[in-house]
C-alpha cells in the first residue's frame, strides 16, 4: 500500500470542497467569493498531479489513464443514463439539464463541462464536474510523454518548457471559437500547471517554502480574484497569464496551509 502524504490529501479535501461550493453558486460564479475560488480549484488539481507524477512507459500510462479516469468516467455516464427518466417525473431533487436521452449521450460522449462552443450544428450540453476526468487523463499522458521523449536531451528542460507552453497556447486559441472533445482544451492547458508542479518536486520548493512566497502567492490570487474570473474548463480568462499567476500562487497558499 502507497504511504499517504498528508498535506496532499488536506490540500485535495479542501479543493474538493471548493469544487462543490463552486458548482452549487449558480449565479454568484461571477462575485468575489466565486472569483477567489475558480481562480484556484482546478488548477491545484494539475499542479499536485505533476508534483506526484512519476514516469511510465507509453502502455502503462496508457492503461493508467484508461483504468483511473476514462473507466470511472463513462461509468458515472452510464448512471447518468440510467438516473435519467427520474429527472423526467419533474422531482424537485432529480432535475436534469438535459431535454432528451440523445442530448444526454452525445454531451457524456463529447466531454466538456460547459455547454461547448462548436463550429457545426450539433445538439451537445454540458457534462457536468466529470469533465476533470479525461481532461486530467489525457493531460497526464502528454505530459508523460513530453518527460520521457526529453529526458535524453541536453537542453531538456528548454525544450519541455517549449513544448509546454505551445501546447496550452493552442489550446486557448482554439477555445474561443471551439471547445474540443473531452475538453482536450483544458488539457492542454493545464500541463501549464502540472510542469510547475514537477518543477516543485524537482527543486524542493515546497520544502523550502518560506513565508515570503507565500506572501507572493496571496498577492497573486488576490489580484487575479479581483480582477476576472478564470474557468479551467472553458479556458476562459481575460488576463491568461493573470490566470496562471493566481492560479500558481492560490494553490500555493492552499498547500502552505
């Protein structure tokens, strides 16, 4: 059995309340409370999955994704389906968003947690808070990819550096007018903050955390807060490098406490 590290698993509880405090504002999304919340929610997800991240050949990590994420995904999919006909009885509990079983099958089957922006006629919804499941998954294997393809490499670090921000740059441009399946967007994206979290374990820097840096982090997520609100899912912000700024520096005020 994996020895479990508390301040991750503390650092995760508190996200995960986060997420569920962020999926029940509704229309207070856009207020502060919302703001300091989405600045940081999603992006401490991926920055502790690059801190833990550990190398594995291209079949392992390919049975990793399938088994830890894309299994569980289309298995809450297939309980959506099947919870399905009792959001049509209309009960106050059971409500759906979902005007039919084939908007419900094509919105499990494209991923995305927010209704998508496409550039064909399609009937296709959100899937709700599940969209962090292949998005993790799949950004999980490029990156492990892009750590084994250079390790080899003199100026590796440059080059993963390189890779890494092309990647997410292409995936903000092609959100504004396309949010791909499986919210490969967001994926891309968020390999920004899963080599920062590698970087972390790399150099120690959470060992030497001092409170300077924090103090930098807090400053961050403020301003970011303050400032625009940032949806992981869609890409979304109006200040991108703002939004990996305070998504960097809330995660790590969060893991500091």
């Amino acid at each position: 059995m994996k020895k479990r590290v508390g301040w991750i698993d503390i650092a995760r509880a508190i996200a995960m309340i986060c997420v569920i405090i962020g999926h029940s504002l509704f229309q207070y999304t856009g207020e502060p409370i919302g703001r300091y919340i989405y600045a940081f929610h999603m992006p401490i997800f991926f920055l502790l999955s690059g801190y833990l991240y550990h190398e594995r050949d291209y079949v392992s990590e390919l049975k990793n994704t399938l088994n830890g994420f894309m299994l569980p995904y289309y298995a809450t999919g297939l309980l959506m389906l099947g919870l399905f006909p009792l959001t049509l009885r209309g009960l106050p509990f059971m409500q759906s968003m979902y005007s039919s079983y084939q908007v419900l099958l094509s919105s499990i089957f494209y991923g995305t947690g927010t209704n998508p922006n496409i550039p064909f006629s399609a009937s296709i919804g959100s899937v709700g808070a599940i969209w962090f499941l292949p998005a993790l998954g799949i950004a999980t294997m490029i990156f492990n990819y892009i750590i084994r393809s250079t390790k080899e490499l003199k100026q590796k670090n440059v080059v993963r550096l390189s890779a890494v921000v092309f990647l997410a740059i292409i995936g903000k441009s092609i959100a504004s007018f396309w949010l791909l399946p499986l919210s490969l967007n967001a994926a891309t994206f968020s390999l920004t903050f899963m080599y920062v979290g590698y970087l972390m374990k790399k150099t120690n820097f959470l060992s030497n955390l001092k409170i300077r840096d924090v103090m930098i982090g807090l400053i961050l997520w403020i301003i970011t807060a303050q400032t625009q609100l940032f949806s992981m899912v869609s890409v979304g912000a109006q200040d991108t490098l703002m939004a990996i700024g305070g998504g960097i520096g809330g995660s790590i005020v969060v893991m500091y406490v």
